[in-house]
C-alpha cells in the first residue's frame, strides 16, 4: 500500500470521526504527495514519499518558529499537523547506530585520527548512506564532536 492510500485510508477515517485537525493535516500531506507525483510524471518510491512527509514537517516545524509568542492558535495547529504527519514519517536511526555507520566510513577511508580537514571527505561518503534514515543535523553534529 502506497503513503498515498495510507493517507487517503486515514483521512477518511478521521472524516467519519469528524476529527478536523486530523483531517485537515492529512489531506494537506495528500495534496503534497500528489503534486510530488505529478512534478515527477511517475508514481514516488518509498524514499521519495518519506522525503515529502519530512518536508512537510520542516515546513511546519518553520511556521511554529516564526510566529509570533501571542499567536497560539498557529501554534497549536502546527503542533497537531506535526503530530498527526509524524506517524507517517520514518523512523530515524538512533545515534549510536549514526556512530556506527560514522566509525564504518572512517575505516573504509583509512582515517584513524580525523582532523577537520577530512570532514568533507567523511560527510562526502556518509550523507548517502544515512539520507532519510537520519536528521542531518544530528549527523553533522557527531561528526563534529570527533574533532573536539
């Protein structure tokens, strides 16, 4: 089953509940991935379909940061949209598994002692293993930390 059914399943479940928020944040999601399908002219794999659900969720979790302290109600309706396009988002790899995949690469290049001239080369050869599976700024945050 496509993102795209699974969407379209909830929505009209949280239709018959007459839950609105729910509603409204899954047919925004709905909206996104069709017109991800439609700019690509071909149905979206696995890993591009994740790629629109995170994208999603950046753009909301923007909105939250950029409004205003007295305007609760855009930020409690982005609290719920996040909450509700989480469940649909993949799960991320925990840190110790990035600290693995970071030791992997740094045997693979022959690094044993990385000085910050070798970030590039290191974050050339990790970001395609972990992309979609980790936050890039948790993954560039523990590959700084080697440097320190």
């Amino acid at each position: 089953m496509t993102k795209i059914e699974l969407v379209r399943a909830e929505m009209v479940k949280a239709m018959k509940e007459k839950n609105k928020g729910r509603k409204d944040a899954l047919s925004a999601l709905l909206t996104a991935l069709k017109n991800a399908a439609i700019d690509k002219r071909a149905d979206l794999t696995e890993e591009e379909e994740n790629g629109v659900v995170l994208k999603e969720i950046k753009q909301l979790k923007e909105t939250m940061e950029s409004a205003p302290a007295d305007r609760t109600e855009i930020i409690e309706e982005c609290t719920l949209r996040i909450e509700v396009l989480s469940e649909f988002a993949p799960q991320f790899m925990s840190e110790e598994e990035i600290k693995k995949v970071i030791e992997d690469v740094l045997n693979e290049l022959g690094i044993s002692e990385p000085t910050a001239k070798d970030k590039g080369k290191i974050m050339k050869e990790l970001m395609p293993r972990v992309k979609g599976k980790a936050d890039g700024k948790v993954v560039n945050d523990l590959v700084g930390e080697m440097f320190n």
